[in-house]
C-alpha cells in the first residue's frame, strides 16, 4: 500500500507542473498592459517601464517561469501586486475558510446525497422514491448564486436566524454550506439510487437474502459496499465542481477565502495570487483524488487482491 501511495505522488508532481506552466503561460496572453493597471492609467512610461524591470516582465518567458518556480520551492510566494504584502500571509489566512467551506460541504453532500439515495432505491416506486428523484432534479437546476441569496434574504435578512456574510463563527458558514452542497447532494441521491438499484438486483444479494441474512446486513455488507464504488469516483469529480463553486459562494457570502482571492487576483491582473490560488486548488485534487483510490482498493477486494498479486510478481 506505502509503495502505491508513493508512486501516485510521484504521478501528481508532474500534473502539478503542467498546471503551473499552463496557467503561467496563460496569464503572460493577458491582453492588457499590467504594470497600467497595477500603477494606474496615469502613471508615465517610465515609471511602467521601472515597474516591469523590477518584476521581470522584461524577462523571457521561460526565465520568468523558473525564478517563480524557484521561490516558490523556497517557500516564497511573493509579494501581491495590488496590496503589496506578502502572499505568504494573505494566502495562508484564506486556506482554512475554503477548508472549511470545501469538506464541510462535500461531506453534507455525501451524508445526505448517500443516505437518500439508498432509501429510494429500497423504497423503489414509494412517495418518498419520487418526492427525491423530483426534489433533486430541481435543486440541480438551481443556480448557486440565486440559491445563495435566497437563502441569505429568508434566513439572514428577514428570519434573523443566521449571519448573513463574513466567517468567523460556526454558523456564518450553516448557509454556504447549504448552497454548495444542495446541487452535489442531488448529484449523489440520483447516482447513489441508480447504482443501489442495479445491485439490489444482483445474484450475490439474492442468495445472501435466500441463505437468511438479516435485511440491515443485506443493505450495509452487500448492497451499500458494491454501490460505493461509483459513488466516490463521483465524489472525486464533484470535489473540483465544489472547489469551483466555492469562488461563487464565498462571494455571495463575502467569505475570507482562497476563491475571492482567485477572482481579486484576476480581476486585477495579479500573477502572484492567480498562481498559487490555483495551485492550491489543482493540489488539493489531486491528493483527494488519492485518497478516492486508497478507498477504492480498500472497499472493493478484487482490486486489492491484484494489487497484492502485482506487487509479489516484481
């Protein structure tokens, strides 16, 4: 198992890398003249042209690319263009609001998307059955953004209930929570009811319920085990939609985190932070995306059985 963990990091340094040039490459095409909208409109060629010296903008792209690389092996993230400050301090106070937001989220999305889905799939045809299929395919359709403010204008503004922006207690993240991972949990209650369905109708439970296996054992050892294995592939993909919608979230709910820093960042053409906010983002994948595997082999035997078998066979 250590030897697998090693080799699928060993995978993510070059998927990391790929990212960094892609996005660094793309944000040398920005269209308009940076060190204008870092200084202002009014400041004098000379001043720009001081400005892109000391920043290396005068640089080849490849020797910008590297020296970036460099610090940021070192550590150093340097300084924000906008504010000046270091991005070592400003990123790492916006890291554990998205944390929070992210896992908190996916993890009611799971919960509940989980839960529901094999409820319907064993009360198949019931009221409850098409009172979920339904009630998720219209929590799909809704954007998050108008989820948000709904939420915001019912409980926070006229109920009182909640705060309605900032991050600082457990109950300023109860509503983004509740927008981010209303459209993930319809997502798993349509996957999770599909996949049980199909396992429900499999050999391996019918003589499990024919040798007398109690209905609750059935359900959790047979039936929900097999049904997984799709699911949390799911779960891996939804994360980076949760990732992405946190940057819609944390602005409606004016969240101190690593999303509306990513959008100041573009909105201002802030090389610095644009980088290593989505960096952060195609890191955090990547290592969930690990963890998706090891669960994988963990639940499913015949994937660690070959596993075992390869790892003998070397």
């Amino acid at each position: 198992m250590t030897r697998f963990i090693l080799k699928r990091l060993l995978i993510l340094i070059p998927v990391l890398l790929g990212v960094s040039l892609l996005i660094f490459y793309i944000l040398t095409l920005m269209p308009a003249e940076v060190a204008a909208i870092q200084l202002g409109m009014d400041a004098s060629p000379e001043t720009i042209e001081r400005w892109n010296e000391e920043h290396g903008m005068n640089d080849p792209f490849f020797v910008r690319y590297l020296n970036y690389m460099k610090g940021l092996l070192r550590g150093d993230l340097g300084k924000s263009w906008t504010t000046k400050t270091s991005i070592n301090k400003e990123f790492s106070e916006r890291i554990p609001s998205t944390l929070i937001l992210t896992f908190g989220s996916l993890a009611i999305s799971a919960v509940v998307g989980v839960t529901i889905g094999v409820i319907s799939a064993i009360k198949q045809y019931s009221i409850f059955d098409y009172t979920s299929i339904v009630s998720a395919m219209i929590i799909t359709s809704l954007p998050a953004f108008w989820l948000g403010l709904m939420l915001v204008l019912i409980f926070s503004l006229r109920l009182n209930f909640f705060p309605a922006t900032g991050g600082g207690s457990f109950k300023s993240y109860i509503l983004p929570w509740i927008t981010l991972s209303a459209a993930t949990s319809a997502q798993l209650i349509r996957m999770t009811r599909s996949t049980m369905l199909e396992v429900i109708r499999s050999d391996y439970v019918l003589t499990a319920k024919a040798k007398g296996a109690k209905p609750l054992q059935v359900i959790l050892k047979h039936e929900l085990r097999n049904a997984l294995l799709p699911t949390i592939t799911v779960i891996g993909v939804i994360l980076g939609g949760t990732l992405g919608g946190a940057l819609v979230t944390e602005t409606v709910f004016a969240l101190p985190g690593v999303g509306t820093y990513l959008l100041h960042g573009v909105l201002t053409y802030n090389m610095p932070v644009v980088m290593i906010s989505v960096l952060f983002i195609a890191t955090v994948i990547g290592i969930v995306n690990l963890i998706i595997d090891i669960l994988y082999m963990y639940i499913d035997p015949r994937l660690r059985s070959q596993f075992i078998k390869g790892y003998i066979a070397r």
